[in-house]
C-alpha cells in the first residue's frame, strides 16, 4: 500500500518533527517570554488526581486609571459633517507622508527590540479598548515591516492579568522609557 520506503518515511518524519531554527530576533523574543513568566510564578501546584496543575502567580501593580468617556453622537456628526466620505470613526488625522519619515527618523536612534516603552496616545475606538492602554509600559516587541510606523509592543501586566498582551500601535503612540524591569 505505501509508496515510499521505511528509511524515506522516516526521513520525512523527522524533517516534519524538526522545528525550525529561530532567528536572532525570535531567540530573544522566547527568552523574554520565559524570563516573564518565571520572574511572576510563585509556584506549581500538582492535582491529586491528574487534572492540569494549578500555577501560582505574583500579583502585579494596578494598571492606569483612565477616565475615557465616548464622545457623544452630536459632537461625532457634528465633527464629520465637513467630510461627506468620513467614516463614523476616530477624530485623529492620519499623518502625511512627509509626517511619517519625519517621526520614522527621529525613532532611528531608539527604536530597537527590547527597548522599553510607554504609550502616550492611542487610535480612537468605538468602546474604549485602545485608550484603555494608554499609560501602560512594555517593550517594542517586533517592527513591523509591512506598515514601517507601526510596531509590536509587548505589554507589562497589570493587576491580575495571567496572559501576554502584545498590541499594535502606531509610532507615534510610543515614547522611550529608561526604566528597568
């Protein structure tokens, strides 16, 4: 029934097994994960009876309070009646081409991997969701190369927040922070 040999199926088994090597980048992108992770588990604790271990974490400080309040459906018309093409959406222009390369070279000298940061600003949303973060702090997790004023940033956890949190956000919602974790 098999069209291929013992010897050839367990060579294609173990180049299917075989994961991939990880980039510079992606190296350091696990190695952070791991050291969060350790750095906030107190412990594991095994089930009597074989169900999932229970892992005990540190609790983190409260994140940034943030007293967002939609903007009412009058003041939106209102703002969107000059542009008969406007979306019901957010009252921030989009930057100038010009604007981006301006913002694009005054991030060259900090902009890197790993390079602490605070959002400062956020897109508007229709719940709340991205002004939320603002104030909080990560590190710039990956560039992107597609949409170059905008990056990765994975987010320190506030409260009682067990899993990562990496957001994309534009550049020019990002600033340099010098802290230490």
């Amino acid at each position: 029934m098999a069209t291929v040999s013992a010897a050839e199926f367990a060579e294609l088994m173990a180049l299917a097994r075989e994961q991939p090597r990880l980039t510079p980048d992606g190296q350091w992108r696990h190695d952070y994960h791991a050291a969060m992770i350790a750095k906030r588990t107190i412990g594991v604790q095994p089930d009597l009876f074989g169900a999932k271990p229970i892992i005990h974490m540190h609790r983190t400080r409260p994140g940034p309070v943030i007293d967002w309040q939609p903007e009412p459906v009058d003041e939106k018309l209102a703002r969107i009646a000059r542009d008969p093409n406007a979306a019901f959406g957010i009252g921030r222009p989009a930057l100038s081409d010009e604007e981006k390369a301006a913002m694009l070279r005054s991030a060259a000298n900090w902009l890197r991997l790993g390079q602490r940061v605070r959002l400062t600003g956020s897109t508007g949303s229709i719940d709340g969701q991205f002004e939320r973060r603002v104030g909080r702090v990560g590190v710039v997790w990956r560039i992107s190369r597609v949409l170059t004023d905008h990056v990765h940033i994975y987010l320190d956890p506030v409260g009682a927040e067990r899993s990562e949190k990496i957001v994309f956000v534009e550049l020019r919602d990002v600033e340099p922070i010098e802290d230490q974790l």
